[in-house]
C-alpha cells in the first residue's frame, strides 16, 4: 500500500499595502517609569481675583425668588466651602439652576475665576444681618 501525505496548502501571501503620502506613520517610543510625570506639561494656574474664605458675604448672578417671582440677577449669599478650584455659597431663599430646577439645600457651586461672584463690600461700624 502506498501512503499519500496531506501537505498543507501553503498561504498566498498578501500584497501589502501602499503607504499614503497624506498621512505620515510616527513610531512611539517607550515610556520608561521614571519620567512619566516629566511628560506632563500642565497649564499655569491662572490669578485668582478674588479670595474667598468660608464665612464671607458673596454676591452670586443666578436665578432666585424675590418676592414669590422668579427673578434672574444678583443675590446675596454666604460662603460656606472654598476649594482649590471651587466655591461653595449657600442664600436663604430659594435658587433655582439654569435648567430650572429648584436647588434643594440652596447651595451652588462656582469657580474661582467666574464672572457671576463676586465679594459685597465690607460695611464697617455696625452690624447687620443681610435681609435675603
């Protein structure tokens, strides 16, 4: 008996592609640990204008109630968190967020450098609580 043996087909070989001059290939290089954090490049901070502290008496420009009306403009409010990037203030009526919704615990967050706080002027003699 004669034994035939299977050989395997061999595979075609694909034509290779031709590289577009639109686009050029640009070979990554490895990271070695170390230098992980020298190629990140962060931006400047930018000047805070303003430095709030917790405790401060801030006027915010958002939607508010005056008088049972919904009204949009400038609202006195307290300071009661500062972060690094963030400011918390808090006001005794009701805000309401730019989507209309009604803030529960009456607390809106800004940055540091937004245009809509800015700090009320100090009054110095007597003391007053600030009518909302």
């Amino acid at each position: 008996m004669a034994t035939t043996t299977k050989s395997k087909p061999k595979p075609k070989a694909k034509p290779k592609a031709k590289p577009t001059k639109s686009a050029p290939v640009l070979e990554r290089r490895p990271i070695r640990a170390g230098r992980i954090g020298a190629q990140i490049s962060y931006m400047k901070a930018p000047g805070v204008e303003h430095n709030f502290e917790v405790g401060d008496t801030v006027e915010v420009f958002c939607d508010h109630e005056k008088n049972n009306d919904r009204v949009r403009g400038w609202i006195k409010g307290i300071v009661v968190q500062v972060d690094n990037k963030m400011v918390a203030v808090q006001f005794r009526s009701n805000v309401f967020l730019t989507d209309g919704w009604m803030v529960p615990d009456r607390i809106l967050w800004y940055p540091l450098v937004s245009e809509h706080i800015r700090p009320v002027a100090k009054r110095s003699g007597r003391k007053d609580i600030p009518d909302y």
